[in-house]
C-alpha cells in the first residue's frame, strides 16, 4: 500500500510539473513578445496600428515609414472563416463516416491516409496549391494567387485535425445512447444527428478550435498560394495578406521600429487567437446549458 501511495503521489507531482511547465512557457512567450511590441506602439499609436491601411516599413524617398494593419487582420479573419466553412462540414461528415458508418475494412484504409495528411509538411500543401489550385482559378479569370486559393488550401490543411479529434470523440460515446435511441425507433440517421453528435460535443468543439487555431497561425502555405498582396481583398480571387505569413516574410530583414511593429503584430495574432478561442469556449457552454 505505500508503494502504490508513492507511485500516486509521485504520478501527481509529475503531472504537476509538467502542466506548470506549460503555463510557465506560454507566459514566456507572452511576455516576450509584448515586452518586445512595446516601441512600436509608443510610436505608432494603437488605433494607427491597427484602423491604419497602409502598410510600408521601407518607404521610397521622404516618404515616412506606415504600420497599418488593418488588410493583414481583415486577411486573416476571411481566411479563416472561409477555410473553417469549407472544411468543418467535410470534416464531421467524414467523422461520422469513420465512426459510425463505414464498414471496417474502409475504416482500415481511411484512418491511416487521414494520419497521414495530419504530419505532412505545410510547405507540401503549400506547392500542391500553387501547382493545382492557383491554375485552376487563373482559368476562371482570377489573378491565381488569391484568397480562394488560400481558403481551399488552409481547409485541406485543418481537415485531418478535425477529422481525426472528432472521430475520437464520436467513437468515445457509450454504446448504451445509440441502442438506447435506436430502441426508441429512431432511425440511425436521427440516432446519429440527435444523440451522438450533441453527445460529442466537447470534443467536436476541441476539434473546431484547433483547426480554427492553426488556421489563424498558418504562414508557410499561404505566402505560396494567397498573394500577399498589401491592398484590402475585395473578392475571392483577389490576392490578400494574412498577419502571420506578413510576420515570416520580413522577419529576417526587419530592424528597429519595423522589427518591433512585427512584434506588435504577433501581439494582435496572440490576442486574436485567444479571443477566438474564448468565444467558441462560451457558445460551446451555451449550447450545452441549451
């Protein structure tokens, strides 16, 4: 008996340790990035930051150097959405089809290649959108590297995350709600849509989160696909510039001022991600109160 109450409060602590570990790192980081933002915004200004539209660090001439980032946040927010639109449904059908509905040996086949999609490198997607993607929307009239393709691609990037998480969380609900509907006479569908899915809830909602997450975060692909383009997208096909990519592509040239204004816009990418994060905690909560 005390060996195993040393085991569990060897186990406790271990735990412990490691989730203060994590909290301790993600507040490093959050201190690091805004202790390194702060010249930008004494400078800048914050509404100048972030309601300005122009954005110009290396200006040409007596030109006076622009930090607006208002097309990078307007970028990111309809990159995101429309990937989440296009790859949330996909991504539960695709559940649902794992878990409930797919004989087992399809299940065999499908489950590895969706594992596989998870670790391939972003810059893959990111060539096979310029090598497929960006044609095709030429040939509809569009200039190519566009927000379409930036918002096909970011979707095949979150799917599998969605995927895999959601099938988890189906596959974890007891078998006892689905005999227990069936019983009742509802058909599988119901059973599915009804009680399985509001079951799964949490995890779905994980699942949403963390595409959402990635999405937001996402820079390799979309410099090679979406345009970068320093003008607010008016359409699908036109080029826009999301903030994260906007961070990678001046990081390794950027200096004083300009190098603080990459900081401050990793402050506005922490906040937005934490923001986005805390909304879909609170409907999610809602939804199950409701």
């Amino acid at each position: 008996m005390r060996k195993r109450y040393l085991i569990d409060r060897s186990s406790r602590g271990a735990l412990l340790v490691c989730a203060t570990v994590s909290v301790a790192v993600l507040l490093a980081i959050a201190v690091f990035i805004f202790r390194e933002s702060l010249p930008a915004f004494g400078e800048i200004g914050l509404l100048d930051f972030l309601l300005g539209t122009k954005w110009n660090p290396i200006p040409v001439g007596d030109e006076a150097p622009e930090y607006g980032i208002l097309v990078m946040i307007v970028g990111t927010v309809l990159v995101t959405i429309g990937a989440l639109i296009f790859a949330v449904p996909l991504g539960l059908g695709c559940a649902v089809l794992l878990a409930d509905v797919a004989p087992r040996r399809f299940r065999q086949l499908l489950r590895p290649a969706v594992e596989l999609l998870v670790g391939i490198p972003s810059v893959v997607y990111g060539l096979v959108g310029l090598v497929l993607i960006v044609p095709l929307i030429r040939q509809i009239g569009g200039p190519g590297l566009s927000l379409a393709a930036g918002v096909i691609v970011l979707a095949a990037m979150i799917l599998p995350t969605i995927i895999s998480i959601s099938e988890d969380a189906i596959r974890a609900v007891p078998r006892a709600y689905r005999e227990g509907a069936l019983a009742l006479g509802a058909t599988n569908w119901q059973t599915t849509w009804r009680v399985v899915l509001p079951a799964a809830r949490s995890g779905i909602a994980a699942s949403i989160v963390l595409g959402m997450g990635r999405a937001v975060g996402e820079a390799m692909a979309m410099v090679m696909v979406i345009g970068m383009a320093k003008a607010m997208p008016t359409s699908p096909l036109d080029p826009a510039r999301p903030m994260a990519p906007g961070i990678a592509l001046e990081t390794n040239y950027a200096s004083g001022t300009h190098l603080s204004a990459l900081f401050a816009i990793g402050v506005v990418l922490f906040l937005f991600i934490v923001i986005l994060n805390s909304v879909a905690v609170v409907a999610f909560k809602r939804g199950t109160r409701a």
